[in-house]
C-alpha cells in the first residue's frame, strides 16, 4: 500500500512547514509534533520521507557511509577512495516505544566474540536512520534508558556499543522527529530541548474541513493507488522546492541585524543556554532558502522563533508552552536599528497590541486570593485556594525491590544500574556478562572437542547480568478536601506541599492519581496517569468543604490500588495520604476510619501528610499513621531542605 500523500494531509500549516525547514537543514534539529489523538500528525510525517531526496550511499555498506566523506572508523569499514557506491531513497526508520536497547543500538555477538574472536557487530535502528529520519511516536512514552541513548546520538552524532571491553561506535546523524500526546504526560527536559522545533495541533473544529479530511481517508482506504496518483504531481513539485531550498542554502546570509533580533527575542523570553539562539538562527536560514531568498529578514527571524521558542521558555513543567506574539513582536521591535522616520507604531509588518503587557498566561485566580472563612465549621463549599511555589520534595520510597518500569524513586531489578549478580540464559533478557560466560562454558571443553584458540561456547553457556537501579512507581494521592482543610489558608500550604510532590513524581517518573474525599463520600478525581499536568490542573481547582468522611477516602483508595494491580502489576504502590486525621462524617466515623485503614496496612506502603497546624494540636494524624503502618509527616517537613536541616540538627545536637 502506498502511503498517504503529504500534499493531501488537510491543514496543519505550521506543522507542515516545520517539517520542511527540518529537511531542508537537518541541523535545525527535528520536530516535536504535539496534539490530541486522531489529529493525523503521524500520518503527516510517514508522509515526508517520499519528499525528500535520495542519498548516495557506499556499497554493501550497512551504516549508509557517504563515499565523499566516509566515516573513517565505521564497522564495515574503512572504505577505499573511489569506492562503487549507489544512491537510495532516504529513509524513515520508527523507533517502537518498547524497543529492547540492543535493538536501537546494535548488539554484539558474544557468541563469535569468545570463539572466533572477531568483533560481529549487529547494527541497529540508530544506524538504518542515518542521513535520514528518525521518528518515535508516543516520544513521551519511550522508557528512560532510551532517551538516554537518543540524547548521546543527538549529542555526538555516533552510536558506541560497549559490551565487556569491546567497543564499537558508527555515525549515527539523523532528524529526529517525535510525536506526543500531553495528556500522557510530558517529556524529559533533556530530551525536548533536543528537538529544534515543536508544533501544537489541534483538530479543526470547522465542519467544512472536517468533511474534507473524512472524505479524503475513505478515499485513500478505497483505492491507496489511485488516491496517491492525485497527489504525485503536487508531491513531487514539493520534493523539487525541498532540494532547490537545499542548494540555496548554503548561499543565505545571517546579517548582524537579523542575529541581534534574535538574540534580543532569546533573551526576552528568558529561555535556557544558548541553543535557542542557535536553532531560532538555523531556522531563519532554512526558512530564507524556503522563500528564495539568499538573507535573513525580519520576517525569517519571526517565524523561527515561533517554532524553535515555545518548548524552551518553560520554567517548570506545569507551565503551559506557548509565546505571546505581542512580546515577539516588541522583542522585534526593539532589535530593530534606529528608525529614521517619526512613526513609532512599531514593525511594518504588523500592527502593535494595543494597551500595555499581555505576555504569559493571564494570572490565576487563586493568586492571592481571599481566605476561606468560617474555618470549615460550615458545610458550605468554600473558594479554590492557589498553591504557593513548589520547592524540591522529600525522596520518598516503596519498600522492598520491585521490577516495574524504569524510574528514580524505588530500587528495582531494571536492564540498568550496578551488577549485583548474573542470571542463565532464558531467564530475562539483560546484558551478557562475560566471565560469568567464560566460566561456564569452561569446564565443557575438552567434551566437546576444542582444539586451537578460543572457546567452544553452547546457548546455554550464556549469563546474563543481574542489574539493580530505580522504578517508577504510582504514586496515589488521597486528599482531604473537608471544611477543617481551608481554615487559616491551610489549603494553600497542603496544595504547595503536593503540587511539590508532583513536581517530584514527574521527575522520577511516575504514574500519579488523585482521590478526595470531603462532605459525606470520596471521588477519583484522576485516574492514574502519567499526566502529572492533568493532577496539578485538578489539585488547582480543587475546592473544601462539609465534613469529613475519611473512611471513605480510604476504601476508595484500596479500590483503585486494587484496580491499578491488575492493570499494571508490576508497577508498585506510594499512598500519599493528605489529612489532619480528623474522621467527622457518618456513624461511627473514627472506627470505620481505623478499620479502613486496616485493610491497607501491610499491603501497601503509605504516607501520611499531617495538615493539622496551631498551638492546639489532637494528633489524630500521627494515630491513623500508625493504623496504616505509614511513614508520618508533617506538611512542615515535605521540603527536602528541611529535612536535611533536621538531620544536621540532630547531628549537632548529639556532638554538643
């Protein structure tokens, strides 16, 4: 089956064009394609590797080695002068989420290795996406060790293989391009300042457009041959622009103008390092050499900064991506050389917002917002309270040693991490271990007839390294949003403490959930997710009020949990339970509350987060601590300073 052509993909300008500008100049860095589901940016970039044009390759070369420059110290080669080569389409090589490391990088054959002694090295994804495209959908889903590996390609444009002493490294110079969905979560910073542009789609809410796109698909699913033949002309018409840009580019001029503007852009909207001025310059080039132009203009200079800026000026993850154009465009502005006309309304090229600053998003409501009132004596919701800002959390950690998913919060048996011993072949799939190897194939050989140099090593001979490193686990919140939680902005200080705690989940990636209970029963608020997002946009909204039924925000926690189980097994349980321990609501209320607590004691490991605060203090959430057999803390303690502070403290305290 043919595939969908680029041409007949409907909408998405900005999308579209950076895909081009990234194949005109694959040192601008790649696209990160970012969008709800369904909305075809998959089908999109599928569609751009029969744009682009062919490379000349070195033959019987498996690392694609260009024959003007090969790469000296590539595995198949070194290649002669003059070597015959050949010229193949350009490839797009996709990186299934759940690809094994040996896959993406290539594997050693230990097997050989030991008996022949010759290095037979397998290449992988990263070389069959050399000089070409390589594409992860679902990026943000790609387990750590992975982006890892990407990030050292990225970085040094090889690929090096180190098993047991021996070492081989290849070329590995792609356009990496990625597609996510963020209400699955976000992506490692590391990783996402990697990607040179970033795009947000959206599905078109026009019915005109969405007829057009349905009719199109049932088009092409009907006849793929006769659909793609419609759109060759206008396919290959765009693949002659794409190589014409190419050919002009290296003829485009960055002018000192054009350089301060984007410097001046950077610097305004206070991004990280210098790699945005790099890519933002890059860009502009790319996009010259797309207009025909040999210099960068003003406009050039716009538009990069559209597409390389708005993933780089996040301060943290919860803030939402984006730029304000009225700021871009006074940052352009302000770059300009002195006007020697007395119009001050700004770029010709446009017209200047009216009023003062409007960049960012506008300010939460619940910034500095008003008290809650009564003290929750009254059953009556109260206003959302803000949180104040995250501060770097307590590491707190499951019990025991699990194998879930890669992570940085609870040791786990993981394909990473230090050797704590070796496993036979069959077991689970790791990295050979070499001596483990040799010493069990050593006592076979006289049996099996070795004569010469080398060892004669079976499949069952094999061992493989036991490693121990760190799991991502679910981490579930259980939140007291009674009338008692809003008293004296009491609110304010419990939701600073979990929003840092999800601040904290989102970096040692974990699965999080949010239940809460207040007035007479308990909600799943968020089912687990790997959108730490989602939990602090819910957490944000969340209001007090009414009594509290904290029984049932226990049974309601033990149910999720029990669901999560079966749904992820391997991914081991945090409780985090939010409360000043108080049980108010229903009869028999502290007993239903005790005996809930029971059923979770043991079986899951817990914390309990005490809001209570004042002179007058009942301990009540230090006794349900103990019921849950959890780890109690008080909210005044989440911060990680604080409890180094309390450490040098006690220390200090011991030496006097």
């Amino acid at each position: 089956m043919k595939p969908y052509p680029f041409t007949a993909v409907v909408g998405m300008p900005d999308l579209r064009l950076a895909l081009v500008l990234s194949s005109i100049s694959p040192a601008v860095g790649g696209v990160l394609v970012r969008g709800e589901k369904g909305t075809a940016k998959s089908t999109m970039v599928r569609a751009l590797a029969g744009l682009l044009p062919g490379v000349d390759v070195v033959d019987a070369c498996r690392f694609s080695c260009d024959p003007v420059e090969p790469d000296p110290a590539c595995p198949d080669g070194p290649h002669a002068e003059g070597s015959a080569a050949h010229r193949r389409p350009a490839r797009l090589v996709e990186l299934p989420v759940g690809a094994a490391e040996d896959r993406v990088i290539g594997s050693l054959n230990l097997e050989r290795a030991l008996a022949d002694g010759v290095t037979d090295f397998q290449p992988g994804l990263l070389a069959a996406a050399h000089r070409g495209l390589l594409y992860v959908d679902e990026v943000n889903l790609l387990h750590d060790h992975l982006v890892d590996t990407l990030l050292d390609a990225a970085a040094m444009g090889r690929a090096t293989v180190e098993r047991e002493g021996v070492s081989v490294s290849h070329a590995a110079r792609f356009v990496l391009i990625g597609t996510m969905n963020p209400e699955e979560g976000e992506l490692r910073p590391q990783l996402l300042d990697r990607f040179g542009l970033t795009v947000e789609v959206a599905s078109s809410r026009d019915p005109e457009l969405r007829v057009e796109v349905v009719r199109r698909r049932l088009a092409y699913e009907a006849d793929p041959d006769d659909f793609a033949g419609r759109y060759a002309a206008a396919d290959a018409e765009l693949a002659a622009d794409i190589e014409a840009a190419q050919r002009l580019l290296p003829s485009v001029k960055l002018p000192d103008d054009a350089l301060r503007q984007i410097a001046e852009v950077c610097a305004s909207f206070e991004v990280d390092g210098m790699r945005a001025d790099i890519v933002t310059a890059r860009t502009a080039v790319a996009h010259a050499a797309w207009a025909g132009r040999t210099e960068v203009t003003t406009e050039d200079v716009r538009v990069a900064a559209r597409l390389a800026l708005p993933h780089r000026r996040r301060r943290n993850p919860f803030d939402a991506p984006g730029i304000s154009e009225e700021q871009l465009e006074q940052a352009l502005q302000d770059a300009q050389p002195e006007d020697p006309g007395p119009d001050d309304d700004g770029p010709g090229s446009g017209t200047p917002p009216e009023g003062g600053e409007t960049s960012g998003p506008p300010p939460s409501s619940s910034e500095g917002g008003e008290e809650p009132s009564g003290g929750g004596k009254s059953g009556g919701d109260q206003k959302p309270v803000g949180a104040g800002e995250a501060f770097r959390a307590r590491r707190f950690e499951v019990k025991g040693t699990g194998e879930g998913a890669a992570g940085r919060r609870s040791r786990a048996i993981t394909d990473n991490g230090r050797t704590i011993g070796v496993q036979p072949a069959g077991t689970k799939d790791g990295h050979p271990h070499l001596l483990a190897t040799v010493r069990a194939a050593a006592p076979h050989q006289r049996s099996r007839g070795r004569s010469g140099a080398g060892l004669v090593v079976r499949p069952q001979d094999l061992r493989f390294a036991r490693r121990e490193g760190r799991e991502g686990n679910l981490v579930l919140f259980c939140v007291d949003a009674s009338g008692s939680m809003g008293a004296r902005q009491r609110m304010r200080e419990v939701k600073t403490a979990v929003l840092s705690l999800l601040l904290d989940a989102y970096q040692r990636r974990d699965k999080v959930g949010l239940v809460t209970f207040r007035a007479s029963g308990a909600e799943l608020a968020l089912p687990p997710t790997i959108s730490v997002d989602a939990a602090a946009s819910r957490l944000d909204g969340l209001a007090t009020g009414g009594r509290t039924p904290l029984a049932e925000g226990l049974l309601e926690a033990a149910r999720v949990l029990r669901i999560e189980a079966v749904r992820d097994p391997l991914r081991r349980p945090l409780l985090v339970v939010v409360t000043d321990g108080r049980a108010t609501s229903g009869a028999d209320a502290v007993k239903r509350a005790q005996q809930a607590a029971g059923l979770l004691a043991g079986n899951v490991t817990s914390v309990v987060m005490d809001c209570e605060s004042g002179k007058m203090r009942l301990g009540l959430a230090a006794e349900l601590a103990e019921h849950l057999g959890a780890e109690h803390v008080p909210v005044t303690e989440v911060a990680a300073d604080t409890l180094a502070g309390a450490v040098r403290s006690r220390i200090s305290g011991k030496a006097a």
